[in-house]
C-alpha cells in the first residue's frame, strides 16, 4: 500500500492533522533516505494490520520538531514521524557511525565494504525501534483513545503508568533490535561471527541511546525519578542497554565479560559525542553518582507493572514472533 493511500486515510479519519503529501517530499533534506524511512514504517505498520487485525496508518506531519507519536482511537489507529526527526535521524545514523568508526578496535576489525552493511544494519535498527517503540503504545491502548508523543514534556505532571508504558515499549523495541541483531550475526552455518557481533551491538546500544537524548531535548545533568510525564532519559537508556543485552546473552549464552566490554565501549563513544544543542555528556559520571538511586526506582517500577496486564510483556511469545517475523 503506498504512503498516499495511508496519508489520505489520515487526513480523512484525523483531519487537523498536517499531513505531508507525497508531493511535498522535496521539503526533505535527503528524498532519498525519507523514502526508506517511510517504506519501512509502511511496511511495519501493514505486517500489523495482517497479523493483529488492526486499522493503522502511517504518515508524516509537517513539523521540523523531532518527535514520533502514536494515535489510538476506536476504529483507526496512526503512528506519525515528523519532517523534523526523519531529517535528524540521517545525520544521527551518520556520525555515530563516523564516530564509532574512529576507534582502534573498530579500525582494526572492520573494513570500508562492511562499513556499508553498517549503515544498512544502523538504518534497520533505528527506524525499527521508533516505530515498534509506537506500535507497542497502539496495541498498549487498544480499545481506549489516547494520543503518546516522544518528544519531552517539560510539565511537572506524573502519573506511574506512563512511566511504565514507557520502559513496556522500550522493552518492545528493544526485542526487535535484538531479533535484527541475531538475524546479522549468525551465519548460514548457525556459527556466529563474534567480531560482528561485538561491533553491531556496541553500535546499536550507541544508536539508540543517541535516538533517546535527541527525543529528551534538555541537558541530562539534573536525574529526576517520579516526575514528568516521561522516565528520565539517561534511566531509559540504562534500561534499554541492560534489556537488549539481556535478549542477546539469553539468546547466545555470551560470557559477562564480553557483554559488559560491549557495554563499556558504548558509554565510552556516547560521552565522545556532541549532541545537537552543543552539549556532551559524562556517561560514567553519571551512571557512578546516580545508579543506587536509579535502581530502587527501576525495581519499584518493576514491582507495579502487574497492575497493568495491557503490557507488550505479558503478550506471549507467539504473539511477539508473530510481529517479527515479516512476510
């Protein structure tokens, strides 16, 4: 189905809505990368539509912010990228992995023709986290109507539950770049290619912390807990890393060692980067200062997401192998 077919039914279903059309794509930076964007969200958005019996759409809105939201109503579902976040996310894509590539271990270890298969693994990996990350708020509000946006509130509001739908949908789109992970790494032969491995998860656990700091807009420096409308980025973050390489150590029974080096490098490249308002990060510093308190307030979490059985993770596994695995 082609991105008209799915902006039309926007604009029919939710029209205040200001849909891009697909003859205004030159407003982007690169056509070209937009295209694959909006392709592999269609693609996303239709493989449920097939295997969950849903009515979801995908459009972009013209809007320069870099924000991604989900829309749940009674009958239509949307997920939205803006203008603004498709034209950031080439340019995360790209210096994360110039960055990345300016290290000894990636120098000695990867060479110019895989570079190109880590652009591709880097593109696959982040446009499938923002949208499954907004797939899992439709089927997390399936039967009720609601409207989730990534961008950072700056109001004081706090309410437990949007804390814990959001760790649920990070945990979702974590299992997917997990599953990517896996798909690239093991060979035809079910070997795995460890120096692969040790590259492309250093990668994605730096993709998506960058993706996340870009959604917070504000400095990290001051850790909240039970505020906001949103977790503090730098705990959805520490969250993430620990799911993706919890799926991967479940998956490949790597030893602790490997996984916590993988982990360390990442941190290391993330306090390396300068984000898009100029700021840089201490990542250690503040992981050291911040992480008894970090995970009380994660366990407290934990404790409560029983009260909300609407949760991706209380879906079984058929469920979630049924929305990986695409036609």
């Amino acid at each position: 189905m082609s991105y008209t077919i799915h902006s039309n039914k926007i604009k029919t279903h939710f029209p205040n809505l200001d849909i891009l059309r697909e003859e205004e794509f030159y407003n982007f930076k690169n056509e070209k990368f937009a295209i694959r964007v909006i392709n592999e969200c269609i693609e996303i958005c239709e493989n449920a539509n097939e295997k969950l019996g849903t009515n979801l759409s995908f459009g972009v809105l013209f809007n320069y912010t870099f924000n991604a939201r989900a829309i749940v109503s009674s009958k239509n579902s949307i997920i939205t990228f803006n203008l603004g976040l498709i034209n950031r996310l080439e340019q995360i894509i790209s210096e994360s992995i110039e960055l990345f590539m300016t290290e000894n271990i990636s120098k000695m270890t990867i060479s110019k023709n895989n570079k190109n298969d880590l652009e591709e693994f880097s593109f696959k990996c982040c446009v499938s986290y923002i949208c499954n990350h907004e797939l899992a708020h439709i089927i997390q509000f399936s039967n009720k109507q609601n409207i989730y946006q990534e961008l950072y509130s700056h109001k004081k509001s706090f309410n437990v539950k949007n804390h814990i739908y959001e760790f649920d949908a990070d945990l979702f789109g974590c299992i997917v770049i997990t599953f990517l992970l896996l798909k690239e790494v093991i060979e035809e032969s079910k070997k795995i290619n460890t120096i692969k491995l040790y590259n492309q998860l250093t990668l994605s656990l730096l993709l998506i912390a960058n993706i996340i700091i870009e959604f917070s807009g504000y400095t990290f420096e001051n850790i909240y807990l039970r505020e906001n409308k949103h977790p503090h980025p730098f705990i959805r973050i520490i969250k993430c890393k620990e799911q993706i390489l919890a799926n991967v150590s479940n998956n490949l029974k790597l030893s602790e060692p490997y996984l916590e080096s993988a982990l360390d490098r990442s941190n290391k490249i993330i306090s390396k980067t300068l984000y898009s308002d100029k700021r840089t990060l201490n990542y250690p510093k503040l992981y050291i200062e911040n992480s008894t308190i970090i995970t009380n307030y994660l366990t407290e979490i934990e404790n409560q997401n029983s009260n909300y059985m609407e949760l991706l993770r209380y879906k079984s596994q058929d469920f979630i192998n049924d929305l990986l695995y695409m036609n």
